[in-house]
C-alpha cells in the first residue's frame, strides 16, 4: 500500500518542525509494509514570494488528491502588511475550508516530566488531561457577509459570527463521539449571555445529548472558561467549541503542557485529514534551529492514528516522545535554568533513538 502524504513547511520555524516529524514518520512505518509518498508544496508566505499567492493552484490540487496533509506554520511580519486575503493566513483558512476539515482536535496532555515547565502549581497541571473539540471552518473566521472597511469615507470593520445548524451539529457530533470513548463528559463552551450564534449552538447541545445518555453535558460560559483551564483543568474532558474560542483556548491549555511547542491537532472531516502542530512560525526564534519540534511530530502520530489507522506506530511515536522527555531530552522552550538545551535536530534525534 502506498500513501501520498502532501508536506506543507509554510515559513519561519514550519520548514525545521516539518522535517522532524517526516524524520518520524518514516520511521515509524518501517517494517509496516506501507510506502508513504512525500510531497512538498508552498502555502503561506513563502508561497506569495514565489507565486504572488498564499494558497496557489498547484498546492489546491495536489492537497485534494493526498492521503493526508502535514503543515508547518505560516505567516510572520513580512507578510503582515498586504491585503487580507493576500497574508499567508488567508491560505491556511482556504486550506481547511477546501478540505471541509470542521473538526479540529487538540489534544492537551501533561508528561509528568515536564510539570516544571509550567507556571501553573505542580498539583493543578499533573492533572491536565483534555482534548479541545475546535470548530474550524465557520464563525468569525469566515462569516456569511463578506468581511471589511471603511465605506463612503468612515474608518470602520466588521466580521459576523456566522453558525448554520449543520456546521453546529457535525462539529457537535465529533465531540459527544470523543467523549464517548473517553471519560464521558462534555463541556460545551459559548457565550450565550450574549451571542445569538451561541444560543443556537447550546440549543442544539441540548437536542443532541439525548442521543448520547452516557455523556454528561455541562455549558460554560467562555471567559469563565478560560478562568477554569488555569484554577482546575482537571475537571476538563472534552471541551468543544466555537473557532474562535478554540483558538484562544487552546494556546491558553498549551501553556499547562509547558510549552505551546509542545501541542498537536489534527483537523478532520470530509476525508483527507490535516496534521499540524497548533503553534505560528514563531519569527523570534526562526532560523536559530533551536524550536520545539514535539508538536510537529505528534501531529504525525494523528497522522498515523487517523488517516493510516496505524493505531500500534500512533503509540509507538507517542511513547518515543514519552521517552525522550522522560530522559531529560528539552528544547530552549521546556528548559530551566542550567539543564542542557537540545536544537531542534538533536531533539529529533532523541525521539528517533527510541523507535
Ligand atoms: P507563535 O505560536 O508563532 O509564537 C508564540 C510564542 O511561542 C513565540 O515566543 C514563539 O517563539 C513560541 N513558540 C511557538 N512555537 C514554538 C516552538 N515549536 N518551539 C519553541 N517556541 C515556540 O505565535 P505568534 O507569534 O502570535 O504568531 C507568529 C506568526 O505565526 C503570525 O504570523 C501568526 O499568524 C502565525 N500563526 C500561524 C499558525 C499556523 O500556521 N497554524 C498558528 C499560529 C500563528
Ligand atoms: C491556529 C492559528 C490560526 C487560527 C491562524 C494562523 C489563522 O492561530 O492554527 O491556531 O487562528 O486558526
Ligand atoms: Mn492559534
């Protein structure tokens, strides 16, 4: 059997994480009797450079046609200045709306071992074990009007938080599913005491938890939310919600794990599935090869566990990075004061030596 798998470096730091986690997955499906095709396109920055566009035709084409697709990052200042749908991450968004992938899943676990990585008490983060349910190709982020500016000589912009039943329910549905093969909760996340879109979103929570009576359902209003994930994240299964509030949530749990560095997703829906680590090109430590490259390659065992259904090679490059860590093994973001700084290449090669 042999896989296409569409490679996606993007800018800054994308290029160096990327590289790791193709490292990984190579190695990983040695000896599985499956052949995986790597094939690198632009998207992003680099892509308006070469091509006056963030998300060009070629890339469209061959991303419809993989088996799934591994991104790095784009973005960074250079490109902050153009029109909107001319910045690199008007090309990531077009990306996931092509491949209709809603459901972003991202999976927020503490290692033991890093606990001192984080701000928050040793006792509050050993705890953290979530998976955030992030809606990804509708509200704000796409809006039913078109976005924009300034008319008839006033300096104004708006973007409308746009949800339709369908969008609500597929995402809904992925989530009470997670629940289901996890600790059976389900924390829907809105802002219900003042957005229409959220009222309709906890309406159809209600309707659909009848269908799933194993799963307990509680709401939480978002900024409350974003309270709860630093004071008791324990108390956190499966969080589901909006994509903008996913967005902000999510960077929010990353810094339980120790490092933003240090989170996967995979964004799943109409078939072809898109792995990425949830942290930016990070232009302040681009070209130094010193970035955490861990999130970049557990999105590959989402990769593993949900386009190839490699379920045994997922946990094997789960436990590699498990090891690693164990071992000491810290890139310049986990580090404390006087502990050996790993670069991104020989943070891979640790996870490496454990495959
Ligand atoms: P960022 O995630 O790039 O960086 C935030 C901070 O975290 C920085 O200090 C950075 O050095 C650090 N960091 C991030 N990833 C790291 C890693 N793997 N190892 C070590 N440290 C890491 O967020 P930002 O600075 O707000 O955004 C920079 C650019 O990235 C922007 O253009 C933004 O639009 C873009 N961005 C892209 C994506 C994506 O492509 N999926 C995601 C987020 C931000
Ligand atoms: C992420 C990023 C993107 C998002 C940006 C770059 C469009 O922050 O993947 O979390 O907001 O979805
Ligand atoms: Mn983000």
């Amino acid at each position: 059997m042999t896989y296409r798998v569409v490679l996606l470096p993007g800018d800054g730091i994308g290029p160096d994480v990327t590289a790791a986690a193709v490292k990984v997955l190579e190695r990983a499906i040695t000896g599985q009797g499956i052949e995986i095709k790597i094939e690198s396109h632009l998207l992003g920055g680099c892509a308006i450079d070469e091509t006056g566009t963030p998300f060009p035709e070629k890339t469209q084409e061959a991303v419809q046609t993989a088996d799934a697709v591994i991104l790095g990052a784009v973005g960074g200042p250079k490109w902050d200045v153009g029109p909107g749908h001319l910045r690199p991450e008007a090309g990531l968004l077009a990306l996931r709306r092509l491949l209709g992938v809603y459901a972003n899943i991202r999976p927020v676990k503490a290692f033991p071992e890093l606990i001192d990585a984080s701000p928050l008490r040793k006792e509050i983060a050993q705890a953290v074990d979530i998976v955030i349910v992030r809606e990804l190709t509708g509200g704000a982020y796409f809006g039913k009007r078109e976005r924009g500016r300034d008319e008839a000589g006033a300096r104004f912009a708006y973007d409308t938080m746009y949800y339709s039943e369908e969008e609500i329910r597929r995402v809904l549905q992925t989530a009470f599913e997670t629940a289901r093969l996890r600790r059976k909760k389900l924390t829907s996340v809105d802002k219900a005491n003042v957005l229409d879109s959220s009222r309709l979103w906890r309406e159809i929570v209600q309707e659909m938890s009848a269908q799933y009576p194993d799963v307990t359902v509680e709401h939480l209003l978002v900024d409350a939310c974003a309270m709860h994930l630093v004071t008791h994240p324990q108390v956190f299964d499966v969080l589901v919600t909006e994509n903008l509030f996913g967005d902000i949530l999510s960077d929010e749990s990353a810094v339980l794990t120790g490092s933003i560095g240090m989170l996967p997703s995979a964004s799943l829906g109409q078939g072809i599935g898109l792995y990425e680590p949830i942290h930016g090109s990070a232009p302040d430590i681009a070209g130094l090869g010193i970035a955490n490259p861990l999130g970049a390659i557990l999105s590959v065992a989402l990769l593993l566990r949900y386009s190839l259904h490699l379920e045994a090679a997922a946990l094997r490059v789960e436990q590699a990075v498990a090891s690693a860590v164990r071992d000491g093994a810290r890139t310049k973001d986990l580090a404390r004061q006087g502990e050996n700084v790993l670069t991104t290449e020989q943070m891979t090669e640790r996870v490496l030596s454990y495959l």
